[in-house]
C-alpha cells in the first residue's frame, strides 16, 4: 500500500531530518549548516550496453559526492529500476552524516543504475558496471570518492568496479578504489555480514541501556526482518545466535511466520534452491504488510525504503524498530511511532557497520595488510557499541533541555546532532576556502 507521505522526495525528507535536528542544537555559525543540505555534486551518466540478444539499451546511472569534509566520499553503488538523481542525493546526504557519527573519516557519497538486476545476465550486469565506472572516470578514486556494494550489487559487482578501474589507472595500488570486493582481492573479512551484524551491535547495546518489558539482552525476544538480502539474512541470524526467537522473515515475493522460530539454515537452504522464503514446510505464508504489523518485541526493516509509512504506522506492534535499511520509514511514521513511544534506531546509527568495515578494508589495502574476521567484528562491536551509548546519552540530554514540547528530540535526532556537530566543528577548523 502507497500513501502520500511515502511520495515525498527522499533529498526533503533528509532536509526535514536535518531542519529537526538544528532546531534542537542552537550553537551553530550562520551558512555553516546551508553548506550541508545540498550535495557537492552529481553526476548523471546516459551509456548503451550490448545485450545478450545482440539489442543495444541505454542506461542512466548516477554518483553524487555529498561532502568531502571529513575526508574522500564513500557509498555504495545501486541498481534498482526506481534509481532516480533525488534518491542518490539523499543516500549521499545520509552517508555523510553516517561517517560523522560513526566516526570514520570519509564524506558522504552514493551512486546508482536504473536497471532491474534480476532480469540482467550475469555478462550483461558486468557490461554495465565496466561502462558505468568507465563514464564515471576520475570522478572515483581510491582518496576521492570509493564506490561500495548496496541494493541488488554486490562482490562481484565490486571486483567488476576495480577491475575497469584498474584497466584505467594501471601501475598504482588502486585496491582501495572500492570495498565490499572479494576476499580473494583485498576484501575484507567479516564485511559482507558486517551491516547486518553491527545493527544487532547496536540493538543490544540499545537494550542495555533501555530494557524491553525487563529484558536486558535479545535472549527470549521475538524478531520479525523485512528482507533476507545481505542485511536481512545476517541480521536474523545474529539474533538467533544472541537467543533470540526470529518468528517472521521475508524478501519481495513474501514472508514467512512460525511463532516458535524460523529454522534460519532451513530458511537459508530454502531460499536458495526455490529463490524465494515462502513455501518453506512448518511455516504460514504471510504478505510483507503483515510481516510489519505483527506483534513481536523487535521489527528490523530491512529491505527497501518507505516500507512504515502513515497508513500502516499506527498498527506496528513491535517494541522497538532497528532500520536495517536505508529510510524505510517515513517521516509521519518516525512521528506516529514516537508519539506511541516506540522507539526508533535510525538509519544513520543501525546500519552504518557496513561503512566501518568498508574503512577497515580501505586501510587494510592501503598498508597492504590482512585483518582476521573475528578482528573486524571485534572493533565494529566496539565501535557499534560507543556509537549507541553516545546517541542515547545525547538523546537523554536533549529531552532534558528541549524546549519544543510539541516534538521531543528523539534517537534520530541526536545521532543527527551529534554528526552535524562534528561536520560543523571541522568544517571550521580547517577554515572556509579561500
Ligand atoms: P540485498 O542483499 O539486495 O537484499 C535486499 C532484500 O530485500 C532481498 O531479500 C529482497 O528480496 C528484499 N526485497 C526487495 N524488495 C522487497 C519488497 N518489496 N518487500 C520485501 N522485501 C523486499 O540488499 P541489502 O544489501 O540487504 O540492503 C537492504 C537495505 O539495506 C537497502 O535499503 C540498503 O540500502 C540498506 N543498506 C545496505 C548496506 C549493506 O552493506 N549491504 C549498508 C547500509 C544500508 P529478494 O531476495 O526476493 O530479491
């Protein structure tokens, strides 16, 4: 179901975020914050691709560099029919206040092709990523702007990406142009479970802080995921590791629910022999919208954006909500769920262990280096965990001096204060050119 609310351009709903959390912080210089609400630029690319059947079809991709204050951009690369300028604009923009937050020193970037991948061959999606990095040029670079794997891409896509990189550039270390590559090429070990695994890192420490109903870990919760992708999937079976019951999961042709738990390695095996979840024996079909209204302690959206929107909000029934994915609410159900005192871990907190694990592997090519899987989980765990503690205890701090009792600050809003704050705080010490 679409309502109003989920037709809003995603760049709007990232300023209104933005607009929200400066209301609430006050200390800012004057120009300062403008600089941040639009990207630095966007490039719009138009190229035709050979199809298998001998066809040629034109492609539009884009890449946006949203910000390069705190050092070269970083976001991955998505192929997705809906892929539009305005949707890179925003998963651009919310990258760069992702890094600030997470604290790793790159700027925000993102990039896309309108393409259906599931209905591309394999040599007609590597034909389009060597024409889309190849128009692309030097507007990537290993310490300019580092593509990573996002919606419907992923490793192999990534060793396409440095592969025509490498074509372009031969003779230089050019490993660290992009992550979320393959092990067997600079990859990093841990990074492709890393997104959905710092978002359970970041839930458990939610839970510590603000216990469920008297639960202090995810031992005995029940979980319900949206998507059984590369966030999905891991973030599900990170929680059952932790103890928890997942009783619902699904990707786009449906879900499946058992209330005593999913068995996940037969849920895995399932969805690879069939390419789907549901059909899967000793589980109930259930539709996506149902997934998100059922009653469980902790909801992870986890696919696509605008999935909680102001037509279903008022009937989730969960706890509290973890957004694996990238805005998969909509700023009336951010409000709608606040105002019910569910509580949210946005976007730009959950799901930023991708782009930590992304730095440990552009630092591990820079020194040509190797770090075991255990070790980068290890330091994103570490670093998931400061993150959270550091977003509720800005959180708690705002409640206690906000003046707007129409809107009090919630976790979005912090986590977004704290990355402007430190945006503002560089931008100014290395001094406004010239
Ligand atoms: P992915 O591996 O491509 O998986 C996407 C999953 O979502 C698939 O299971 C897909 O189903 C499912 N899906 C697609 N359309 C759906 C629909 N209409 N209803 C329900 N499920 C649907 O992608 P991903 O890497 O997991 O990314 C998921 C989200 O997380 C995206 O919003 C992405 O931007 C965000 N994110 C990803 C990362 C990362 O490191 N991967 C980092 C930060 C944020 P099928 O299996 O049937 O295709």
């Amino acid at each position: 179901m679409s309502t109003a609310d989920t037709r809003i351009s995603p760049l709007k709903m990232r300023q209104a975020q933005f607009r929200r959390a400066i209301h609430h912080m006050g200390h800012l210089k004057r120009g300062v914050v403008d600089f941040f609400l639009r990207p630095k630029r966007t490039l719009s690319v138009c190229f035709p691709v050979e199809m298998d059947d001998g066809s040629v079809r034109v492609f539009h991709g884009y890449r946006t560099l949203h910000s390069t204050i705190l050092g070269p951009g970083k976001g991955g690369i998505r192929y997705h029919p809906k892929v539009t300028a305005r949707e890179v604009e925003a998963l651009a923009t919310l990258m760069t206040w992702k890094c600030a937050l997470i604290r790793v020193p790159f700027g925000g970037a993102k990039g896309g092709v309108a393409c259906d991948a599931k209905a591309l061959s394999e040599g007609e999606l590597r034909r389009i990523t060597r024409r889309y990095v190849a128009e692309l040029g030097d507007n990537i670079g290993p310490h300019t702007d580092i593509p990573a794997p996002d919606l419907y891409t992923n490793q192999q896509t990534m060793a396409w990406v440095y592969d025509t990189y490498q074509a372009l550039h031969p003779g230089e270390n050019n490993l660290p142009v992009v992550t979320g590559k393959p092990l067997d090429l600079g990859g990093a070990e841990g990074r492709s479970e890393a997104t959905g695994h710092g978002a359970i890192s970041a839930l458990a420490r939610y839970l510590e802080l603000h216990p469920l109903d008297g639960h202090r870990t995810l031992a005995g919760c029940s979980v319900a995921v949206q998507g059984f992708g590369e966030v999905g999937r891991v973030a599900a079976e990170r929680c059952a590791e932790l103890g928890a019951r997942v009783i619902a999961i699904s990707d786009s042709s449906g879900g499946i629910l058992a209330r005593d738990g999913l068995d996940l390695a037969a849920v895995r095996q399932h969805k690879a022999a069939c390419g789907r979840v549901d059909g899967l024996a000793g589980t109930t079909t259930i539709d996506n919208e149902t997934l998100l209204t059922l009653d469980c302690d902790v909801l992870i959206p986890a696919a696509l954006a605008n999935q909680i929107h102001a037509g279903n909000a008022a009937d989730v029934r969960a706890r509290v909500v973890v957004e694996g994915a990238n805005a998969p609410l909509t700023p009336q159900a951010d409000r709608i769920l606040q105002e019910r005192g569910i509580p949210v871990l946005p976007d730009i907190l959950a799901n930023s262990g991708g782009v930590v694990v992304s730095y440990y592997e552009w630092v591990q090519n820079l020194k040509n280096e190797s770090w075991t899987r255990a070790e980068n989980l290890a330091r994103l765990d570490a670093r998931m965990q400061d993150a959270t503690a550091g977003v509720v205890g800005r959180r708690d701090t705002l409640l206690a001096e906000h003046r707007d009792r129409q809107r009090p600050p919630d976790l979005r809003t912090a986590a977004l204060a704290i990355a402007i704050e430190r945006l503002s705080r560089v931008t100014l010490e290395r001094g406004i050119w010239p």
